[in-house]
C-alpha cells in the first residue's frame, strides 16, 4: 500500500514529538515498522529537520525548512 506524503510526515512528526520508538509508532498508526525506518531518510530530502532540545527530556522542537 502507498502512503501519502502527508500521512508520511504526520508519522514522523508524532514520532519525534512524543519520543515513540519504530514500534510504538508502528502500532499507533497501523503500518509496519520496516515502513517507517524506510520513510526516516525522507526527512532530509524533504527539508524537514527534527531538533531535540537536549536539556528536557520531554521538549521537542519540529523545525520544517
């Protein structure tokens, strides 16, 4: 099955804000683990960069270019 971009990013997004690992992600969204390892590089081609704050565990920053 292809994904959409959207439903891609909204993937990565949620994973990155709330610290999901693969499979916490995979589960909460119902697609396989393997496809979300394969989209993690789309990050960079797409211009989204992901920034974690390293002095609170629990304070992500989403920065899309």
């Amino acid at each position: 099955m292809a994904y959409s971009f959207d439903f891609r990013r909204k993937v990565l997004s949620v994973k990155v804000e709330e610290g999901l690992s693969f499979v916490k992600a995979s589960e909460r969204f119902r697609v396989g683990v393997s496809s979300i390892v394969r989209w993690e590089p789309l990050n960079a081609a797409v211009g989204m960069m992901f920034h974690r704050n390293t002095n609170h565990k629990t304070n992500n920053t989403i920065v899309i270019a």
